[in-house]
C-alpha cells in the first residue's frame, strides 16, 4: 500500500500530556501533570447549561457564535481592557482555544511562511505551524526569571516572518509578560509589518499583583492582533470546550472562513450558560483567584522542602521545578521515574523546546487539583 500519512504530520509526535495522562493512568498515579482542574466549575453554571437544554436550545448554533455570548464577549473586553471589539464583526466563538488557535493559523500562513514562538512553547503553538505548512522559528525564555532578549528577537525577523505568537500569563512558566516586554514586540511588529497571535487563555489568573495585558491594546496593534481565549480556564469547565478569536473585520473573516470547515459550530447549550456566566464575572472572579492563589501558594511553599525548587509563578495554574542535582539525566527520566516508581505523574517541558536544552533540566506541575491531590503528590515528592 502507498504511504497513507501526509508528509506534514510525519513530525508531529503523540501529545506528551496524552503520554504522561496514560502513564499516570497505568501507575494509578497522583497526577499533577494534566493541565485542567481535577473538580468541576461552578454549579449556577452547569445548571444555566441544563436549562439552555430544557428550553430547546440544542441545535446548531450560528456558526460566529450565539450573539448573546458574542455581545458578553466584547462587553467584558470592554470593560476590563477597553477594547471595542464588536459582537458581529470581531469575535468569533469555537471548539475551546485549540480551535481558535488553528483556524486563526490556518487563516493566515502560507507555505514557507516563518512564524517565531517563544519557547517553551504550547505544544499546539508548534503543531499549527507546521500543519499550516509554516517554519516555525524560536526564542527562548531563559530561567531564572524566563525573559527573552529583544534584539535576538528582532534578529529573528526577516522578510519571510509572518507572525509572532505570544501566550500570556504563560503555559508552562506562569510568566506575565510585561508592558515593557509587549511593548518591544509591538515596535518590531508595526516596523516589520508582522500578526500577532496572542494566546490569553490564563488572562484572569494573574497572582501577586501582576496584571494581565493584552497586546492588542498597545497603539497599533488591534489591527494586526488575533487575541485568542477560553472559557473553559476562566471558568473551570475545559471540557465544555467554548474557546473565541477576537480580531479585526479582515482577520475575522479570514478566520471564519476556516472555522466553518472546521467545526461549523460548537456546543450550543454551553454557549448560552458561558454567556451568563461573562454577564457575572465581577461575582466570580474575586472568589476564583483566591482559591488559586492558595493553591498556588501551597505547592510552591511545600515543594521548598523538597529537592524540586519551584519558580513562583506570576500566572496560570502551572508551576516550573528545577531537578534535584545530579539525580537525574534529563526531564524524561525524571517524570518517568516519578510516575513509575513514586506514584506522580508530572510533564517533561523538553517537549517545549526545540532551540534551548533548558526544558531537559525541569518539571511542569499543575496545582489546579483538589488539595487532596495537591497533598498527595506532595507527600510522594517529599518522601523522595
């Protein structure tokens, strides 16, 4: 038989977090590596998606998305950046941030087209590229602080550079880019004429003070920014898989054209409960950062006693540890001793990297777990 695979896919490798969730599976281990809440979110809005369901709203919805969410959508933007991106040209509702971030790629790279990713990055960041037939270029976040020099970034750029993609508060380092960090990639973006895809998923999740910025508020930037996010992280319900694209009129047409083939539409009941839930999210969100902040604040003051010394995050549910010295090879070794041997499943981040070998001396830990979970995987790492 002729080779059935695409010559596209033939470098995707298997996901690294289904690897590890069967591992964990397998082991019967505690797993703080799968990047999703191990409990559910909240009641009153599972209960608006039961009654979205009693009143007959089951069948497909418009494909940009319901407009009460769509209008939701915009009006927390709005409010909370004063950004006014408008329901009926700007937004777009889709299969959870995934899909958002493949149409939104697939809508605007050409073959050969080369587009840099900071790593480490999200391993869909890199997938999409290359589906799409792009080069994907690199730049590292280096440790301690996870930084980036910009001149090495504006080095990168060059005639065949069509677009930046950006993810913060960040997965897997819970960096918070700054203004100043933004604003540099603004410039060389205006000067050489670049997209932005701006990965915002985590964006109520900040910790310690540090806000979260989108770059498409920065001058000259709404114009050339896809900003992408997720109401599945914002409201704990990932599986419901609502995700939205906000972007120009061009850009959202060039997105929809894709999205269309894509999924058509999504989950029509979610939709209407995640639209009341935006229309709440001042009653929300105080209560939904501080049982995260505790999390937080938990993990990273008990992986202290352990040998895995932790970067205190600044955003996301997610928490870097450095190896002990000399116990281990690399990352791999480590997460699969863990999970084998001591019962935890956590992720190597060298499936992040492709430039730097920083990922090979880490662990990615997710504390958006029960604090039974929480303690029990720390009790393993301490007992190591």
């Amino acid at each position: 038989m002729r080779n059935i695979e695409a010559d596209r896919i033939k470098t995707l490798p298997t996901s690294i977090f289904s690897t590890m969730s069967k591992l964990a599976v397998e082991h019967e281990a505690v797993n703080l590596g799968q990047g999703f809440p191990d409990f559910d979110g909240p009641e009153w809005i599972i209960d608006e998606a039961f009654r979205a369901m009693k009143e007959s709203k089951n069948q497909y919805a418009p494909s940009a998305g319901i407009m009460s969410l769509r209008m939701a959508i915009g009006n927390i933007n709005k409010k909370y950046y004063d950004i006014g991106w408008d329901a009926e040209t700007n937004i777009t509702v889709t299969a959870g941030a995934t899909e958002a971030l493949y149409c939104a790629i697939q809508a605007i790279i050409n073959p050969g087209d080369e587009v840099i990713l900071f790593e480490p990055y999200y391993d869909a960041h890199k997938a999409d590229v290359i589906l799409a037939g792009g080069i994907p270029r690199f730049i590292t976040l280096k440790k301690p602080a996870f930084d980036f020099n910009a001149n090495e970034l504006e080095e990168l750029i060059n005639p065949k550079t069509k677009a930046i993609i950006l993810n913060t508060p960040h997965n897997p380092t819970g960096k918070v880019f700054t203004n100043a960090e933004l604003e540099s990639i603004a410039a060389l973006a205006v000067k050489s004429d670049l997209i932005i895809i701006s990965d915002e998923v985590y964006e109520f999740l900040t910790f310690d003070g540090h806000s979260h910025i989108p770059i498409a508020t920065l001058p000259g930037m709404a114009g050339r920014t896809i900003t992408i996010s997720s109401t599945g992280k914002t409201f704990g319900m990932t599986g419901w898989k609502i995700g939205y694209a906000c972007a120009n009129a061009a850009l959202t047409d060039a997105i929809r054209k894709v999205h269309q083939w894509t999924t058509f539409a999504v989950n029509t009941p979610a939709q209407h409960a995640m639209a009341k839930a935006f229309n709440d999210i001042e009653n929300y969100l105080p209560d939904f950062r501080l049982k995260y902040q505790r999390k937080r604040d938990k993990l990273y003051e008990a992986l202290l006693q352990t040998e895995f010394k932790p970067h205190l995050p600044q955003g996301s549910y997610f928490i870097m540890v450095d190896l002990p010295p000399d116990r281990y090879e690399d990352d791999i070794e480590a997460a699969k001793d863990l999970v084998i041997n001591h019962g935890l499943a956590t992720i190597p981040p060298s499936a992040f990297y492709t430039k730097s070998d920083e990922g090979g001396t880490m662990l990615r830990l997710c504390f958006a777990k029960r604090d039974r979970t929480l303690e029990s995987g720390i009790e393993k790492l301490k007992r190591l």
